[in-house]
C-alpha cells in the first residue's frame, strides 16, 4: 500500500505578485524551489493563511535570490500580494519507506529569504 505522506512545505512566504493573464501555475524563486526539493511543473498545494483559500496547481522557476512569489491565471485570483501562503508538495511512499523519509521544511524571513 502507498500512503500519501507530506514531501516538502515552504512556510509562511509572502505573496509578491498575483497575474491573471499568465496561463496559470505559481511563480517561485527558484531558491525556494531548491531548498524544498520542488522541481518546475510538479504539482503543489498553495494555501493561503488570509483567507482560507486552498488550491492546487503547478509551480514554476523565478528568479534565484528575488523572493518572488507569484500566482499566475486563474490561481491569481486565489489572493492579493503581501498575503502570507504555505506552499505544500506530497509524494507517495510504501510503509517500508515511511522510517526514513525526511520532510523538508522551509521557514522564511519577511522578504522570502531562507532562515538559516
């Protein structure tokens, strides 16, 4: 049996930009996307601590050291900038492997910048 554990979390990082008119995805300094171990065009969870909004979608790079944090096409409309989201990927494990999985969690400052 596969259970659906929680891979990576990026917390509490504030929404920089919001662009409708972008097919679609969240745009995330690739600084963040390493640190979490989250690969352009996998699928992530994007919850937003203002206002309960919870949607899934797909992220894509921007670039390193900007902070950027930016929802694009329809998931624009899932918040304003300088809300405070939490950005969520999963994977699939088996039992077997569930002992030594290590969930990256990634804290931010108020710029979007890691915290050592």
């Amino acid at each position: 049996m596969l259970r659906t554990m929680l891979k990576s979390k990026i917390h509490r990082v504030r929404l920089t930009d919001c662009n409708l008119d972008y097919e679609g995805s969240i745009a995330i300094d690739v600084d963040l996307l390493r640190a979490a171990d989250i690969l352009p065009g996998e699928q992530v969870q994007v919850l937003n601590i203002n206002n309960g909004n919870r949607i899934i979608t797909y992220a894509i790079e921007a670039a390193a050291g900007s902070g950027t944090i930016m929802l694009n096409g329809p998931a624009a409309r899932a918040g304003i900038p300088s809300d405070i989201l939490v950005i969520i990927t999963y994977c699939q494990l088996d039992d077997k492997e569930i002992p030594n999985h290590k969930i990256r969690i990634i804290k931010v400052d108020s710029q979007n910048k890691i915290k050592q």
